[in-house]
C-alpha cells in the first residue's frame, strides 16, 4: 500500500517539475546594444537548446546566449535530452531600457541647406538630464554636423554622399549604446543602358551596350536608398568633381550606324572619388552574312559509281524508226554546303555574338526503263524496203531532294544548334508504255500510249513534331499518233494535209492528297 501511494506520488509530481523548470530563465532587460545573458542556470550537459526567434542571439542552439534586441523581444527555448525525448519549453521577455533609436526622416540629401534628421530614443529608463547621454556620428562623416538637441540631436548633411552611424551612448553604464545606419543621398547610384525592343538586354556600370538595330536605346538612373520622390530622381554634382545631365533619364534615337562610343552618361555616384562609373553605348552597323561555301570532293567519282551501280543490263539495242532507247540515267546535283556568320544583340547580355548557320541543299534523281526483249524489236521488210518497230516498257523514276539549315542563334533564350524547318521530299513516278513505228520510204508514222502517275511524299520537322504529308499526282493515259514526211535533208516535217498529228489525254484518276500525319513528337 505504501509502495504504490510513493508511486503515485512520483507520477503526479514529475511532469511539474519537468514543465516547471525555468529553461529560459527569468525575464530581464538590456542597455542598448549592451546585451544581456539569458538562459537557466541549473546543469544539464547533456541537453539540447533551440532558441526562437534566432536574430540577435550570440547562439540559437546553446544553453545561455547572449540577446541584444533592438526592441523588446520574447524568446521561446525547446528542450530535449540526450535521446532527443522532449524535456521543456519556456519563454523570457527581454526588454530594452535605453535604445530604438528613431530618425525622422530616414535619409539626408547631400549639400541640402534643408536638410535635417532628428533623432530621438524611445527607452530612456533612468534618464533624466541630456547630459546622461553623449551623442556622435561615426564614419566616415561625410563632413556631417550632429547638434545635441535636448535628450535627442540635430544631424545635418554636409558635401558628401554615403552612410554615416549615428550613436547614443549612456554614460553611467559602459559599453550602454545604441548604433543607427543613417544614408546621405544625392544623385544616384547606378545608371542602366538598355534597348526598348529587348528589354533584357541591358549594360550597367562600367559596362558597354552594343546596338545593331536602328531602335532607341536609354539611359536611366537608378536612385541611392531612401528618401528621393518617385519619378526622375535630382541629378546634383558630388564633391569629387562630375559632370551631371540635368535630368535622371535620357533618351535618343540614335540614327547613326558608327562614332557612338561617347554616348554615354558621365556621373554616376560612387562610394570613393575614384569610382565615377558610366555606361557606354556603342552602335555597330549590320554586318554582311559572312559566307562560306564548303566544296565536296570524289563528288563525280560518287556519282559514276552509282550509275554503274544501278545500270540496267542487258538492254535490246533498237535504230530509229522508234529511235534510240530511253537510258537510265542518275542525276546528283552539286550539294550547296553552305556555312554562314553575322553579327546578331547576344540575348540577356550587352555584348554581341555571332549567329552561325550550315546550310545543305541536294537533289539525286534516278530515272529508267525496262523494255521486254520479246516486243521490243526492229526489222526491214525485203518486198517493200519498210522498217518496222515496235517497244513495250515499264517506267520509274525517283528524286530525293533535302533543304536543311541547321542555326546557332545568341539572340535567342536558347542558343544551342537547332534544325530551323528542315524538310526532305522524296517523290517516285511509275508507268509504262508501248510504242509502234512504221517508216515506208519518205514517210513515218508513228503510234505512242502511255500511263503512268506520281507521288511526293514531303517530311517536315516543325514545333518539335517530326510530320510527313503525301500528294499523289493524278493518274493519266496520253495517246499520240503522228504522220511525218521526210525531207532530202533527212529531217522530219508533220504533214499539214489530212491526220497531221493526234494527241489526247484522260485523267483516270484525280489527284489526292494526305496528311500531314504525325510520324514522331519529340516533345513526348
């Protein structure tokens, strides 16, 4: 009975003594930017300490750091042991006695007889007489006045541009401050050369803007922090000697295509008299697209290798009157390699680049046929001294043309080699035909059918889509007959009596195209 009244005991206790324990320890106050050590003081080496929040703290993650608020500030602490279980949380106000300096307003105008900034602070615990408080700026001073003024003080701007520390001290309490950063502004701090047509592009100081279009290019300034009125911020000479437009932005349309290097703005503020930065602008003329042509050699030998490659053989050799045969031939236009370089605004930069460009154009083209050798033949008739002929053939042609740029644009967000709308026609034609000649002496006559039809498959690559779209010529039937005299000349005359010449063709079928069919997305 005992044994479990003790243990209850325990059970009941424990937590309140573990939620009770003061981690952060008792609420407290600083000087200034003195500072003050907050934290428990009883031992527990083997803890772990998370402080929030974590600014102004020595440490955030120790036992006792040291705050030094700017204001009044609660700081909460978390607990645990060494086996990261949760031990307590507690929270410590520290309050300041003497600090948060106010200045009004927040910026000085450099060589301004008007202006001033008061500063004031709004803890003054146990303050009493000015004469508790020792006032001063720190520098560089910027040839600034500070002027104590009652428990507060008078700054005044002298005929420098920068920062300078205003600072409050209490006497009786040693190393009891307060420290403020207070901007003397005039002027401005940077200056930006940028083109209207593509913003992105810009030159701030110390850099230069290269222009190759006819646009307008500006200048803007860009005011130092605080203080200045919005729109065109004052312009005014610094101590260190700078020429100053009279206005915060200029803006010309420069129609000139060379001899703008000196368009620039000379004053910009800087943080020493050597740093008088400035931006230049300077505008280069289009320069000619720089073309290489590139030459292929063994292309001839390429090509009689081919012809012999995919001759015909065997071809029945027939005289007029049906005249000679159609010979298969193979045709491989010169390859137009081209590889080509302008001057084009580099994207995102001031600077210029190079746009590059290969350039390939080619066109092969087989065509031949195929005469059967039993209906393909030639005689001469020994009664009549009449040649007789007579053809049957089959046909095909093929061409594969290619029309491919590869561009390396700088002027582009992405300026890796890409294919700019490549395209690759491939077209094939089939046919046939039959042929008859009938030459009696002085005359000829002679009777052709044909049919035959095409096709044009064209494949394109476009919005990273790899496309192909077909076209199919119409299918076509062509019969002519012709009756020539022959003349002492040996050449042939139409005869302008009677049948002279006949020619018809049908369509069999109409033309039809398909497409365009998406072969590849390379976007999946």
């Amino acid at each position: 009975m005992y044994h479990h009244f003790f243990s209850f005991f325990l059970f009941l206790f424990l937590p309140l003594s573990v939620w009770g324990q003061q981690w952060a320890g008792p609420d407290t106050s600083t000087c200034g930017q003195l500072g003050v050590i907050i934290g428990s003081d009883d031992p527990c080496p083997d803890c772990c300490y998370q402080w929030t929040p974590t600014s102004n703290l020595s440490c955030t993650d120790c036992k006792n750091p040291t705050a030094n608020p700017d204001v009044a500030t609660t700081y909460t602490v978390e607990v645990l042991d060494k086996h990261l279980r949760f031990k307590g949380k507690d929270e410590v106000l520290v309050e300041v006695k003497f600090g948060e300096m106010k200045l009004y307003p927040d910026f000085l105008i450099q060589g301004s007889d008007e202006s001033e900034v008061h500063a004031t602070l709004l803890q003054l615990d146990d303050v009493d007489n000015p004469s508790e408080i020792t006032w001063d700026i720190f520098g560089p001073t910027l040839n600034c006045e500070l002027v104590p003024q009652g428990l507060g003080a008078i700054i005044t701007p002298g005929n420098l541009y920068g920062e300078i520390e205003v600072e409050a001290r209490k006497n009786s309490v040693p190393g009891c401050y307060v420290r403020k950063t207070l901007p003397v502004n005039n002027g401005v701090k940077d200056v930006v050369a940028f083109d209207y047509t593509n913003p992105n592009r810009r030159a701030g100081t110390g850099e230069t803007l290269y222009v190759i279009s006819d646009e307008q290019v500006h200048i803007a300034a860009i005011p130092n922090p605080g203080g200045f009125e919005e729109g065109i911020p004052n312009w005014k000479p610094d101590a260190y000697g700078s020429n100053t437009p009279q206005d915060g932005q200029r803006s010309a349309i420069m129609s000139e295509t060379i001899g703008l290097s000196d368009v620039i703005s000379d004053y910009i503020a800087g943080d020493a008299p050597d740093f008088k930065p400035k931006v230049t602008v300077i505008r280069m003329p289009p320069q000619p697209t720089d073309e290489t042509v590139i030459t292929l050699e063994y292309l001839d030998d390429l090509l009689e290798g081919l012809t012999n490659l995919f001759k015909f053989k065997d071809q029945p050799a027939i005289d007029p009157p049906c005249g000679p045969l159609f010979p298969f031939t193979l045709t491989l236009t010169t390859p137009l390699v081209k590889f080509n370089e302008q001057n084009v605004e580099k994207y995102g930069t001031p600077r210029i680049s190079k746009k590059q460009e290969l350039v390939v154009e080619v066109e092969l083209v087989a065509t031949g046929r195929l005469f059967h050798p039993v209906f393909t033949k030639s005689f001469t008739s020994r009664f009549f001294n009449v040649v007789l002929c007579s053809r049957l053939y089959i046909e095909a042609s093929t061409n594969l043309a290619a029309n491919i740029k590869i561009v390396k644009d700088p002027s582009l967000a992405d300026s890796s080699f890409q294919a700019v709308n490549p395209e690759i026609v491939w077209g094939i034609a089939i046919g046939g035909g039959a042929e008859f000649a009938f030459q009696p002496p002085g005359y000829l006559l002679s009777v052709k059918a044909k049919i035959g039809s095409s096709a044009k498959t064209t494949f394109t690559y476009e919005n990273e889509k790899l496309q192909a779209k077909i076209k199919i010529n119409p299918a076509v039937t062509k019969v002519e007959a012709k009756i020539q005299s022959i003349s002492n000349m040996g050449e042939f005359e139409d005869l302008s009596w009677g049948v002279g010449n006949f020619s018809r063709e049908i369509e069999l079928i109409p033309a039809k195209e398909f497409g365009p069919y998406i072969l590849y997305n390379f976007q999946n």
